[in-house]
C-alpha cells in the first residue's frame, strides 16, 4: 500500500464521513492549524422519509439505506467542493457510538477508499465531533464548556483541549431529543418531533401547563427527563389533555425541557469557571433553547456559542474536525479499527 501522507499539511483537506445514526454524511474541510478550517462541503443524506412511518429509528432500515446512499453522497461532497481524491490530505470518519450497522456502513466505506489510496484513516467519536462543532464556524479558545443535546445523548462537558474532554454531567434516563421525539409521537405530530414541537410552540403559551422539573439529587450537573414525559402522558389521558390546544402543550413541554437543560449548564460553567457555553448536538436547533440559553448565560457574564442549525444535527464537518488535529499531527488508525457501538469518550 502506498504511502501518501500529505508533504504539506497546512491547507490539508480532509474528508469526513459520518453514518453513526440515520444520516449518511460527508463533507470536505480545509484546515489551516488545528480549530480554524473552512468548510468546502456538507452533504448530508436525510433518511426522515424512511422511518416516518414507524415514529422512530429501525437501525435495520437505517443500515439498508445507508449502503444505497453513502458512495453517492461521498461523491457528491468531493464534487461540490472542487476536489478529487488525488486533493485530500485525510480521512476521518465516526467510529462509534452509535447503532452498530450504520457505523460499519460508513466505516467499511472510508477503509476501502482509505486502502486504496494510500490515505491516512483516523476514528473519530461521534461525540467529539458534536464537542467541537462550533469550531466549524469561528475559532473558539479552550477551555469551554460544552452542552451535547440530541436524540441519543444528552451531557455537559469540560472541553479542556482537543482530545481532553471531562464529562461533569449526564442524563440518568431518556435524552431531551428522544423525550421531544416520544412526546410529539403521544400528541400524534409526527416524526422527527423535534422540530415540530419547536415551530408547533412559537405560537403556544410555554405557562399553560405547569410540568414538573426534575431535580436530580445528590449530582447536581445531571438531567433527567423520563419524569416530563410521563407528566404529559398522564395530562393527555386526562380532561385537559381533550381541551388543551396543541400548541400550548406543546410550548408548556418544551419550556419545561428549556429550563431542565439550562439550571445544571449554568451551575457547571459557574463551577468551571468557563466564559464561554457551547450549545451542540440536534436539540441545540431548538429556537427556545438557543433563545433561553442566551439570556441566562449573559446574564451571567458569560457567551453563548451554537453552530448554525446545519452543523448541529447529525453531519461529517464536525467529524472531519475532530479528526483533524489527530490527522494534522501525522497520526493514523489502522484498517484494522472497527466499530464501537458504545465508544466512551
Ligand atoms: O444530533 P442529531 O441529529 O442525532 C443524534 O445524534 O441523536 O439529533 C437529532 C435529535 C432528534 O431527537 C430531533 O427531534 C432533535 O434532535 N431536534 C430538535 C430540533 N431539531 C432536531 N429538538 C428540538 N427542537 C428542534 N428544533
Ligand atoms: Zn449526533
């Protein structure tokens, strides 16, 4: 196998790919030093129309349609960003966690492309990439504190340096994006529910419904959302679950979720000492949160990052960052790496 480690790793381009979940991702970056890069391209293939009808993610589907979909959406980053595969400096791809068939789909993929032209493969863990997403838009200075919101995860984090990450928090149950998903599913919104909560609330009032928020014991920086979600089932079981307009109910969930996120992120920046909150992961496109957020960390002296909506869900930018000060520094993986369905970080 050829050797073709790039002579000269400024303006290196690297390809991510990513398919840890239901999204089949790739994107070419340009990195000049470790955290400033440009992004060249984002391409993601959305598998919504594939698991609508179930309400939720069939991994077995999601493995299916990834297959079909990755080489061609590979293609298509290389394409849109002017570039071949003789231009890229590196591969990055997700190596866990994650449903265990999808991230071999993208896996096997970036191996094959990786053996046969000599490049360097790195395994990026798909939370790292979440972790380091705001990068992909501005330069962000260590040490910061980073909010991980989504459909699988849900966590506070010290981010110290690239590659040092402390988590200081966790959800004990469900994660906010799987409580905003069950929930729109109990209401009959439809999927993914997320997003349908949000846009559903702006025109709601978040004070209709007083839902209960959950405080965890003895581990302040913890979250927990079972309880939210089965005060909403127990509320649409009853009277006022008939008569309550949707948007209120809605918006009364959803802000209870917004303050359940807020009180343990700003309880962990005050005991980092962090200046700035990073916001990522598929609930950071949640307007209210963003919104919420914002003002709670100003007003307690400090700034609010959050990545464009785009670079919050699920795409391979943030994977190809993550990889990068790895790839910059010359390492590699092996081809022999493989996928960690619950890779820690
Ligand atoms: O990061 P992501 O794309 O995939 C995972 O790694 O989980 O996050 C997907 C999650 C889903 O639960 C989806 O409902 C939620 O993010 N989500 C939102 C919004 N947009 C996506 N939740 C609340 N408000 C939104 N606007
Ligand atoms: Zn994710």
């Amino acid at each position: 196998m050829s050797d073709r480690r790039p002579t000269h790793p400024i303006n290196m381009l690297i390809l991510g790919i990513e398919s840890s979940c239901d999204d089949a991702a790739a994107a070419v970056l340009a990195i000049d030093k470790p955290g400033v890069a440009d992004v060249r391209s984002s391409v993601i293939a959305n598998q919504d129309d594939v698991h609508r009808a179930y309400g939720g993610i069939v991994p077995e589907l999601a493995s299916r349609s990834h297959i079909v979909t990755i080489l061609p959406v590979i293609e298509r980053a290389l394409a849109s960003a002017g570039a071949s595969l003789d231009d890229i400096g590196g591969i990055a791809v997700t190596c866990g966690p994650g449903l265990v068939g999808s991230l071999l789909v993208g896996l096997l993929c970036a191996k094959g492309i990786a053996q046969a032209s000599g490049l360097p493969l790195v395994g990026v863990n798909h939370l790292e990439g979440h972790l380091l997403a705001p990068m992909l838009e501005q330069p962000v200075p260590f040490p910061y504190l980073a909010l991980v919101v989504s459909g699988g995860h849900t966590a506070l984090f010290a981010v110290e340096d690239f590659g040092r990450y402390r988590r200081l928090g966790v959800t004990r149950d469900d994660a906010a994006g799987e409580a905003f998903d069950k929930v729109a599913k109990m209401m009959g919104l439809g999927y993914p529910g997320g997003r349908i909560i949000d846009e559903l609330s702006r025109s709601g009032d978040p004070q209709e419904v007083k839902f209960p928020r959950a405080r965890v014991k003895n581990a302040s920086l913890d979250f927990s959302f079972s309880g939210v979600k089965t005060a909403v089932a127990l509320f649409l079981a009853g009277e006022r679950g008939r008569t309550t307009a949707p948007s209120d109910l809605a918006a009364s969930f959803q802000e209870a979720v917004v303050e359940m996120l807020i009180r343990p992120t700003i309880a962990a920046a005050r005991e980092l000492g962090a200046d700035t909150i990073a916001l990522t992961g598929g609930v950071a496109a949640n307007s209210r949160l963003r919104k919420r957020l914002a003002a709670a960390a100003a007003a307690d002296g400090r700034h609010l990052v959050a990545p464009s909506f785009k670079y919050c869900t699920d795409n391979a930018a943030m994977i190809a960052m993550a990889g990068s000060y790895r790839l910059l520094r010359g390492k590699r993986d092996p081809l022999t790496i493989d996928a960690n369905p619950n890779l820690p970080l």
